[in-house]
C-alpha cells in the first residue's frame, strides 16, 4: 500500500527540517550571549519573529492554521506565558532581594 503525496512530502523534508532544528538550536545561545539586551527581551523577539515563521511554514507544509490547531494551542499556550510570567517575577524579585 503506497502512501498519499503529502506524506512522501512531508517525508522528503523531514531530516533537513531536524537539521536545521538542531542547528538553529545550538547556535542560539551563542548569539544571545553576546547581546547587549536581556534574555526577556530576546524571548520577546524571538517569539513575534517565529509566529509568523510558523504560519507561514503551516501554510506551506501542512493544512494551515485552522480552529481545531488553535484550539489544540490553548491549554499549552496559557501554560508557557504562565510560565514566563512567574519566571519574570521571580527574577525581579531576586533582583530586588539581592540589592537589600
């Protein structure tokens, strides 16, 4: 039994797109380290610049962005920004302890 065309597709692409996973990965930190602005503020761009880098590989690659993907999204998206709230205050609270 063969397989439908978008899965030979998405097969062909799939170790390049590792690679360049693994590779955007490991060079990150050190283009971050020598910045002149914070991790916060990286996170902050990074995350407006890979939104539309992921729609628009959605749009390419796979079915897009529909209400079922979105909804998908939800749970695990109020998680990570919970998650970057509280680390937020608590390095600002760490900050002000250690200048105490």
């Amino acid at each position: 039994m063969s397989s439908p065309r978008g899965a030979d597709n998405r097969a062909e692409i799939a170790v390049p797109a590792v690679l360049l996973a693994v590779l955007a990965w490991g060079i990150g930190p050190l283009m971050v380290r020598d910045m002149s602005v914070g991790g916060y503020t990286t996170a902050m761009f990074r995350m407006w610049l890979g939104a539309p880098a992921m729609y628009l590989a959605s749009r390419w690659w796979g079915n897009g962005v529909t209400w079922k993907s979105l909804k998908a999204c939800v749970v695990p998206g109020c998680f990570f920004g919970a998650s970057m709230v509280l680390d937020s205050w608590q390095y600002a609270r760490h900050q002000l302890l250690m200048q105490l």
